[in-house]
C-alpha cells in the first residue's frame, strides 16, 4: 500500500470502529485500537520497504484541491527525514496502546473517548509530517493540540486541568506567530507568480533579509516551543507531569518531534538565509539546553518530571545537529530524533508501570525494587543506559554522530554539550539508585513484576534499542541522502579535515 | 433676537437633563431627565432650521418626538415592572446586569 | 593484512553466555555458572588458536583483521565495526580470557552461597566480551565501545551486592568517574576525526607525520585524562578504592588484572600519536609518578586488606603508565608489568577472597593474624605474589619494574633522575606496604572476632590461586628471556635512537632491592616486633590519618565538585520555577489582572454607564474640536 492519505484514513476508521462497540464491552475496544494501530505500523513497515532511499525527491506524492479558491492543496509527500519520522510515531502508537491498557480507567471520560483520541492523535501525527502544503501543515499542526488537551485534561493525574491548559495556550501562542508569517507568505506568493502554499513553490520566493528574519522567528518560536528549547520549555514539565505515560510518551516522542522536523523542513527550507544569520544564537541556545535540562533533571525529585528535563536536554542535541549544518550534525539529529522516541518511550513507560503499582511518582518513594520486581527493574535500567547514550545502544550513534558532526565546525559548543554526558550519567544513575538499589523501602514487598502483556509491550522497545545501537544502517542509509539533500541545498559542504592548520 | 441664545439655552437644558441623568436615583425622575435632554436636543434642530433657512431641522425634530413618544411607552412599562419587582423605582437598584 | 573469520567469536561467545543467562533468569540458576565459565573458557581456546597461527608467520604479518559490517557511515565518517588483532591485542586477549576463565572457577566455588550466583556469572562474561571488544577494536569508536562496556560491567559488579546503600553510591561514583575519563575520549574521537578526517587506528598512524603537534598534543592529553579514568590515574584516581565493595573476584579481575590497564593499553595503542607528541608524553610520565607515589602511601595506612590491594594496584598502573610515556623503549615493559601484575595481583586478590572466606568476610587486616597455620596453600600462593610484586629475583616483578626504573633513569637530564627516584621510591614504599599486609594477616598472634573459624578454601579456590602464582613466578622470567616481549612487539612501535644509559643494570637493580630491603626491615620493626592493635589506633600523625583518609581525595572531590554542584542544582531548580516559569506564568497573571482591572468599569449601574457616555463624548468633541482647530 502506497497511498499516504490512505494510511492517515486508517486509524480515523478505526476511531469509527471504536466509536461503535458497545460500552459495556471494554476489552473489545481496546483491541480494535490495537488492532487498528498495528495495521497502521504494518503499513507503515510496508511503505518504508518500498521506499527508494537515494531518490532525494519527495516521494508517495499525491494531490487534492482542497480550498480552491485560497490555492490550498492537499498535497502529501515524504522524503527520508518524514519516513523515519512516521515509521517511529506508528511504532511507538500500538506500543503504546498495549503498554497503557489500563490507563483510560480513572478519567473524566469513557474508556472509548480515550482511544479514540488516541487514533484522532494518530491520524494527525502522521499528517504533520506527510504535509507538503503549509497551510495543511499548520491546520494539522494546531489540531493536533485538541486531542493532547482533552486526553492530558480529561485522564491525566495531578493538576491536569492546569497542565493542560498551559500547554494548549503555549503551543497556541506559537502557533499564531506561524500563521503570521504564513499568511505573509502567502501575500508575497501573490506578488511573485500566483497565490500558492506549495513549500516548494515557497521555498523560492524572493525577500528581503529583513522579511526573512522576521518571518523565520515566526516559524522558529513555534518550533522551539513544540521542540522545547530553553528557555521556552516550562510547559513540558507539567504536561509530562500531569498526562498518563501513554500521552507522555506520544507527546515527548512524536508531538515534541514536529517542532524540529519543522525546524529542518520549515525553517532551513524556506529561510535559508536567516537560518544562517540566526544560527549562533540557536547554537547557544541548544547547548544551553543540554546542560540546563541535565542539571534540572538531577534536581528532580518526581520521576516523570525528571525524563521531562532529560528530553530538554536531548532536544538541545538534536537542535544543535540540524543547525551545526554538517552532515554527520544532520543525520545525527534525525537519527536522535527517532532513538529519542524509543529511549524516551521506554522510561515513560516503565517508569509508568512503577508510579502505577506504586502509587506515587516521587522517586523517593521507591527502593529496592531490583530485588522485588527484577524484570521491570531492568528494563528501567536499559530505558536509562539508552539515554545516557551508552555506547552499544542506539542512542550512541546518533549523539556521537551529533557531537562530531558539531564539533568539526562548532569546537566549542561541542565541548561545552560533551559534558553533558557526564551529567547524563549523573541524572540516570541517580534515580536508578534510589528506585532500584538499597534496601528495599516498606510498602514495596508486594509490588508485582512485569505480566506479560507488559513484557510484549517493552520487548520490541528494548529490541529496537539495542539492534539500532549495534546495526543502525538501515535507518541512516535512508536519512543520509535527506540531509546531503538539505545541507547541499543550503550551501554548505563539510569542513574537510584540517590536520591541524599544518 | 440672536438665534444664538436659543442654542445656550438649548444647551443649558441639555445639561440640566445629563447632570439629573447621572445624579438622581429615581427612575421616574431619570426618565423626564432623558425627555428633557432630547427636548433640548429638539430645540438645537429647529434652532439650525431656522438659521439655515431650510426645513430639515424642524422634520427631524418631529422624527425625535416619535421616538421620544415610543420611549415613553416602553419605558414607562420597564420602570412599572421593576417598581412591581423590586418595590423600588431606584435605579441602582436593578444593577443585576453586571453578574 | 591477513583476514580472519574466527575473530569474532573470541567475543561473540562470552557475549552470548551473557545474553541467555540474563534471558534465561531464574531457570538458568542450576547450569548458569557451568555455562559462564564454559564460554569463557572457549574464548580462551579461541584466543590460544589464534597466537598459534600468528606464531606461525613472520613478524611482521602477524596482525590479522576482521570486518564485519559497515557501523556508522555519515559523508566522510565511516566507521565499520571492525577487529584487530596484532601482537599488543594478543596480549591481551590471553590475559583477558586466562585469567577470566580462572576467576570463573574461582567463583564458582566463592559465589556458591550467594542467591544471585547466575547473575554474577552473566556480568562477568559480559565483562570479558566488552573487554575483548576494548582491546580488539581496530579504531577508537569501536575501542570507545569496549571502553564504556567494561564501565558498564565494572559498574553492575561494583553494586552486585547493592542492597546496601554505601555499596550501590561505590558502583555509582565509579561509574560517573570513568564517564569522566570516557569525555577525554570522545574529544579524542572528535579532535582526530576534524584535523585527520578518520578515526581507525592505521588512518590516524597513516596520518600522524602530517598533522600538527598542537593537534596530536590535544588528542594526546584527552587521550591521557580517558586513561586516568578507567585506570583509576590522579587526579580520577578516587573510585578504585571504594569499587572494592565488589564481590573479590571481581576485584581480582576488573580491579586489578584487566579493565584498569586499559588505561595503559589506550596509550600504548596511541604510541604514533603520544611519540609525536612530547608535552602529552610528559603529562603521562608526570601522571603516573604522582600515581605512583599516591597510590602507594595510601596503601601504607588501610586496614582493609582489599583497600590495601586496591592502592597497590592503583600505584602499580602508575608504574606503567609512567613506562607507557616514556615513549618507544617504555612500551614493551609497561606492557611486560602490566602481564606480570595480571598475575600477581589477581593471584593476591584471590588469595584475599580466600582470607575472607575463611574469616566470615572480613576485611580488616588488624582482625586477622597467623593465618599462615591455617590457609596453608593460600598463604603460600600469596607468599609468591608478594615476592613478585616486591621484584625479588628471579619472581616477576624483579624483570618488569626494574626495566621501567631502569628506563626511567635513563629517560635523560633532570628528567630522568627525577623519574628514577620517584620510581625508586615507590619500589621502598610497595615493600613497606605488602610486607604490612602480610605480616597483619599470615604472621603474628591471631586477633580474630570470636565466630571466626579459619580454613583452607576448597580445590576450585585454590586451584586457580596456585596456577596465577605459577604465573607470578615466571612470567616475568619468560617474557624477558631473550627480549621475547620487546621483540614481539616490535613491529609495532617505532624505534629512535637508543638512550644513553645513566646507570648500569645492574645498579639499578642493586639500588632497587636496596629500596625494597629498607621497606621490608621498616615493616618488620614496626609490625612484627611490636603488638598489632586489633582496633586501628586514634593516636596517630597527621600524615597517618592523611593516608587513611585517601590523602584527601574525597574530600576534595566533595568540596570542589560535588557540594558547589548540588547548589548549582538546587539553585537552577528555583531560579526554574522563579524566573523562567514564574515569566510565563507572569504574563497569563498579567491578562488576568488586567482583566479584572477593566471589569471594575462594567459596575452595573445604569447612572455609571450614563456618566461614561457623557465624559466619552465629551472627549471626543473635544478630541475633534482640537482636530479641526
């Protein structure tokens, strides 16, 4: 199956189909959810398969009049950077599903709303990164906010209202400074061969540097909000915090992407030039991020407000690869992009399942518990080892790739960020001491271990980690050509090496 | 005699109607305060009639007595329902609209 | 270069003992050490295949390699995973896989008891897998997966036992310390890849002559700070001593005989990098005197006989490491000291563990005494690791450490006067130290607690104890007949000129057992002829409690990392909440108080809107009056 507008449809069948189970029967609508999302992994899978990976040009293309009269498309497309993008928000989906099997229970809604915000959320997931036209870019970009609103709002724990609304009015915020500047596309598209939000007809307006400038902070803020970069990240904590550990994982793992897979396809795109004029501050901005997040995640004393910061930090990464504007820096982002999802899956997850049986989310509460739950224990310890970047596992490659790629033009901002690995251990090591390690705490005896619908949940999680970590060729042979693509696209060439001014 | 004087005293009415508007409590009161402030205003149009030579002015005062008449009707019967409500003519007494 | 298929398995076997015990969990509790040791064992095997076809060719075709499939390959970097085994890696891979096989037995017997007994054996193959990795990597990303494995295999050892809080916080500063040392090897990895445009060993060699100095010195010194982490080197050196709360033969193998050479092994490898680059090189030399040095007055105030092992260990890598950046002549016998030690020191760690076990598990040496009756095959085998490490002819020791002071002396100048002192030194301080632990623990009236009831350990114990001290014995003897190391691996580093020699062999060795004698009588008088307090005496010096206190490492540590670094936290956190949230929540207080502001207006009263509707238009006539004017 080749059509990406078919497989967006999917899940919204799906939805249907949730939507008419009966009520009572509760477990049927979990499986049609899982079912759904596993169909759409699968035809995902199948895409990928047929994807030709040196082909530069965007590929699956297709292309409905949608507004007319406005020259609005429905114009889907994808490159290697969307590929791997969707590839991961389809995989973690039904992970998701089936780790979380009890998470709609509790909530303000029934159990069927849940999932079938959970598909709407699917649907729009991969939209964001099929769209081709940018005003169907943003209708999808903005929407997406609904369903994480009402699933952090209406199943979370905490202050969820709050949470949620924070999050809706920040996003929503950035979100109009992009329309802003789209609309001033837009306008200027007129003057220049015809009304049009084709990103590629866009991409070859002429501006002034000035209107550029302008216009790429419009993009960039909502971005650095979605993708949060200090100090624009406050929202995250909260969200994270408040949202069960499905949405979590769905909002640090695929939502969070969209701000920097709109940094590569959006910014750079359109704006070549002010993303060049803009770089330094953003390099700064990025290594601040590295080093804030892991400091602030050390601090932490709730656990999912802990791998909230550690996401900080990781974005800090990503966002230095795409604007170190080298190709190990550009493929090393994309490639952190999707090992993120599964690392950052993996500790929301488990760290989940324990706050579960637990009861509480501070991980002083914790103790022990490698004697009492073993599995879980460890799957805690590899989700952490993922991201620490312990060499062997995938999150390595791609933050070494980061680093090297970063460090061949930005010296300094890469040895500032390499010390982030030493807090890295630090923020990891830290909460796995006192939630694995020690004695065991009172009121722990009883926890139960993984059953096994949890351990099919976290195996193909903890698989992907390690087989990425030791075999990541398959997923850079597609990415390499996207970010030569991007980086040739941009003027730049990799600095050849120096041997030492000699 | 100076058509002028007719507009200070239009004005003079006009005022004495806005300030017993803002300062009086009575309903009843407030109301011939707002009929003597269009009064006025009556008398300002067939005043500029009258220094322009032309019959607009006096025509939209007729249009202004209209109003004023259906005014009467209609808040007379306001000022009579909330008196039979509240057991007050104040008006600060109905000031239900601000919640 | 000859290709190899068989490579892979020398790691691919104790990774896979590894995998299907942790998978395997519980139910591999009957056979899980049988097959650890096995896959260990086999490893061993594979490695005694391989230095038999290397033998069998000439000298300098002996590096065989093997690719195995393209890693990471982004625009001009590409890394395949890919192993090398030359006559350095050989080395060793032997080490390795010998002396891990025989801590396998070992442990059989000595984790018996324990629970978790599959578990230790899965970590310790995964150890001897990452290791092998280290040492068979043929660039340094593959190295730096090795390097960060066996962090993480000493790390999961460390807290074996980590229901204990002091335990589990050992395994974590060990960890965090080598993450220390890893940086300094990722801006290696970093500054190699941007000023030579390719990180495998034979790339940079290749490279080296044509790259500038300022360059090679950095990768050099980042080089030098990688290996004082994993090498427990100052100023990293603080983990090694509390990593002691491992199982022992954990500290026999990772603490003593294998992972914390890796240090040594990095530079060595590096040789075209570090000759290239003589302030590096300096750096190293000057590192490893101080290590020396620190390391071995430490072990002259610990009670805790693993401890005491344990800053022996450190100052005998300060040894080698000082060997290693004495450039071209100091490689080989920083490597001889490095196989030696490998048998001596685990030899005395096992033969601790076997103290330990006889003795209820403990460690305070003051709490021993006359043990030599009772542990008869431990005393002995112990016995002969302390020759070795003193360098009494014809043991060990006497071959490797008197070469590395000898170099030392003849390292030239001031320079290597200064060396050869602080070598010398060292070598008095090392007997004073080992002849205290032995006196403490074998000799003199027995101060045990009263449940203790010592005895021999059974044959899996002492078996491997015997065969080490076998090793302590001659390895040093035969690795040295006829140049046999230096000759091995000659081919790999690059010779100058021969140094001028400042003092005759024979001198040094004179001077050197001088030394030992010196530390040796020290010991006695103040041990042996004197009472040994069971508890350690408050009365001391200054300098006394200095060492028992790991001359302040700890407290530096804490004082300049640790304390300023939990207040930067605890600061950034408020200043989070304060400043960054409390902005953004400033502004939606801002609409909202506003908005209350504005609210006031709408009163409800009708005289009030009445009011505004005059003012308003008042201004606005006002407003046009003043525009038409």
């Amino acid at each position: 199956m080749n059509s990406l507008i078919l497989l967006m449809l999917l899940p919204i069948i799906g939805s249907i189909a949730v939507a008419v189970t009966p009520k009572t029967k509760e477990v049927l609508t979990k499986q049609v959810a899982l079912g759904t999302t596993v169909v759409v992994a699968l035809a995902t899978i199948a895409m990928a398969v047929n994807f030709q990976r040196d082909n530069v040009e965007l590929q699956f293309v297709e292309k409905y009049s949608w507004i007319p009269t406005f020259g609005i498309n429905f114009a889907v497309g994808i490159d290697g950077l969307a590929l791997v993008l969707i590839l991961m928000s389809t995989i973690l989906a039904p992970i998701v599903v089936l780790a979380g099997w009890n998470e709609a229970h509790g909530g303000r809604w029934s159990v069927k709303t849940f999932y079938i915000l959970i598909l709407v959320l699917e649907t729009m997931m991969i939209g964001v990164f099929v769209a081709t036209d940018v005003f169907l870019f943003y209708v999808i970009f903005e929407a997406m906010l609904i369903p994480v609103y009402f699933l952090i709002g209406g199943y979370g724990s905490g202050e969820r209202s709050a949470a949620a609304v924070k999050f809706l009015i920040y996003s929503l915020f950035g979100g109009l400074l992009m329309l802003a500047s789209i609309i001033a596309l837009y306008v200027m598209s007129g003057a220049q061969g015809g009304h049009t939000f084709d990103l590629q007809a866009l991409s070859q307006l002429q501006m002034s540097s000035t209107t550029q400038n302008f216009l790429f902070l419009g993009f960039f803020i909502a971005f650095a909000i979605k993708a949060p970069l200090w100090p624009l990240h406050t929202w995250l904590p909260d969200a994270a915090a408040s949202a069960t550990p499905g949405t979590s994982v769905l909002l640090l793992g695929v939502l969070d992407k969209v701000g920097t897979f709109g940094m590569i396809r959006y910014c750079l795109t359109l704006f070549p030039e002010a993303s060049k004029t803009f770089t330094p501050l953003i390099m700064v901005l990025a290594v601040i991020s590295i080093v804030y997040g892991a400091i602030l995640a050390i601090g932490q004393k709730d656990l999912k407000r802990l791998i909230a910061f550690t996401s900080i930090s990781h974005f800090g990464f990503i966002t230095m690869g795409i604007f170190a504007m080298t190709s190990q820096g550009h493929s090393g982002a994309t490639l952190y992009m999707f090992n993120h999802g599964f690392s950052t899956a993996a500790l929301f997850i488990v760290g989940g399942w324990m706050i579960a049986r637990r009861g509480s989310s501070t991980i002083a509460d914790f103790g022990g518990l490698q004697r009492v739950t073993p599995v879980m224990a460890w799957s805690f310890f590899l989700a952490g080892m993922s991201s620490l970047a312990l060499p062997g596992l995938s999150s390595f490659v791609s933050e070494f790739l980061v680093l090297v790629g970063t460090f061949t033009r930005y010296p300094v901002h890469a040895v500032i960020a390499t010390f982030g690995i030493v807090l890295a251990a630090l923020y990891i090591l830290i909460p796995v001491q006192k939630a694995l390690h020690g004695p065991t705490t009172p009121g722990n005896e009883g926890l139960s271990d993984l059953n096994l619908r949890e351990k099919i949940a976290i195996a193909p999680v903890i698989a992907i980690i390690i087989a990425l970590g030791f075999y990541p060729s398959p997923l850079l042979n597609v990415i390499n050509p996207a970010s030569a693509h991007v980086i040739a696209q941009m003027g730049f060439t990799d600095p050849a090496p120096t041997n030492g001014d000699k | 005699m100076d058509a002028a004087n007719y507009l200070y005293l239009s004005v003079l009415l006009f005022t004495i109607g806005a300030v017993g508007v803002v300062v009086r409590r009575n309903a009843i009161v407030v109301f011939m305060c707002v009929e003597l402030m269009l009064n006025a205003a009556n008398l300002a149009f067939v005043t500029f009639s009258r220094i322009n030579g032309d019959l607009n002015g006096q025509v939209v005062a007729f249009f202004t007595m209209v109003v004023a008449a259906c005014e009467v009707v209609v808040g007379l019967a306001i000022i009579v329902t909330i008196y039979r409500s509240r057991r007050s003519a104040s008006v600060d007494d109905a000031s239900l609209l601000k919640r | 270069m000859t290709t190899s298929n068989s490579l892979v398995y020398l790691i691919a076997l104790p990774l896979l003992g590894a995998t299907i015990l942790l998978l395997a969990g519980r139910r591999a509790d009957k056979w899980g050490h049988i097959l650890g040791t096995l896959m260990s064992g086999s490893s061993f095997a594979v490695g005694l295949y391989q230095l038999s076809q290397m033998l069998g060719r000439s000298n300098t075709a002996r590096p065989v390699e093997q690719k195995l499939f393209e890693w990471i390959s982004v625009g001009s970097f590409k890394v395949d995973a890919g192993l090398l085994l030359d006559q350095l890696s050989i080395c060793f891979v032997l080490l390795i896989t010998g002396v891990g096989t025989l801590i396998h037995i070992y442990s059989i017997s000595y984790m018996s008891h324990d629970h978790d007994r599959r578990r230790f054996f899965a970590y310790l193959n995964l150890f001897i897998a990452a290791m092998l990795l280290l040492v068979l990597g043929n660039s340094y990303l593959n190295l730096y997966v090795g390097w960060e494995g066996v962090g993480l295999a000493s790390y999961l050892l460390i807290g074996f036992w980590n229901q204990k809080p002091a335990y589990a916080t050992a395994s974590k500063k060990a960890f965090v310390m080598n993450r220390v040392g890893d940086m300094g090897l990722s801006f290696a990895i970093m500054i190699a890849f941007a000023t030579v445009g390719t990180v495998s060993f034979a790339g940079i060699k290749e490279h080296a002559h044509h790259t500038s100095t300022a360059a090679l010195t950095a990768m050099g010194i980042m080089l030098l700070v990688a290996a004082t982490g994993k090498s427990a080197q100052f100023p990293l050196q603080a983990w090694l001593g509390d990593a002691m709360a491992g199982p022992t033969p954990v500290s026999a193998l990772i603490h003593a005989a294998t992972m914390v050479t890796a240090g040594v092994y990095l530079i060595t490898r590096s040789n075209f990098i570090f000759d290239a680059a003589p302030t590096a090189q300096l750096l190293v030399v000057i590192v490893g005197a101080i290590t020396l040095l620190f390391g071995a007055l430490i072990g002259t105030a610990k009670d805790d006989i693993k401890k005491a092992l344990a800053a022996s260990t450190m100052s005998q890598i300060g040894y080698m490491i000082l060997g290693a950046g004495l450039g071209p002549v100091g490689y080989a016998f920083a490597i001889m000291h490095l196989l030696t030690h490998g048998f001596f020191k685990a030899g005395m760690f096992l033969g601790a563990g076997s103290v330990m076990h006889g003795m209820n598990d403990e460690v305070n040496m003051r709490k021993y005494g006359a043990l030599r009756k009772f542990m008869p095959i431990t005393f002995v085998t112990f016995g002969l690791g302390y020759l070795a490490i003193l360098g009494v002819p014809p043991f060990a020791g006497f071959y490797s450490k008197d070469m590395i002071i000898e170099t030392a002396f003849n390292a030239g100048g001031i320079k290597g006067i200064l060396l050869g002192s602080v070598t010398l030194l060292g070598a008095g301080i090392t007997a004073f130290y080992m002849t205290r632990v032995m006196i403490l623990t074998f000799t003199g009236k027995a101060r045990w607690d009263e449940e203790a009831h010592p005895h021999e350990s059974p044959l899996l114990m002492w078996l491997p104890m015997a065969i080490l001290a076998i090793g302590s014995v001659s390895s040093g003897y035969l690795l040295s007949r006829g140049d046999a190391l230096v000759n091995w691996l000659s081919p790999l580093f690059e010779h100058h000129g021969e140094h001028e020699e400042l003092l005759a062999p024979i001198v040094v060795s004179a001077l050197a057992l001088g030394m030992v004698a010196i530390g040796v009588a020290i010991a006695f008088l103040k041990y042996s002829r004197q009472e040994v307090a069971s508890v350690a005496p408050e009365n001391v010096s200054v300098f006394t409690k200095i060492a028992r206190e790991d001359l302040m490492q700890d407290r530096f540590n804490e004082a300049v990392f640790m304390r300023p670094g939990q207040q930067l936290t605890q600061v950034l956190v408020k200043t989070d909440e304060a400043v960054i949230d409390g902005a953004v929540r400033g502004v939606g207080k801002l609409a909202m108080g506003s908005s209350s502001l504005l609210r006031g207006v709408q009163s409800g009263f009708v005289r009030s809107y009445a009011a505004l509707i005059f003012v308003g238009a008042a201004l606005l006539i006002a407003a046009i009056w003043v525009v038409v004017q």
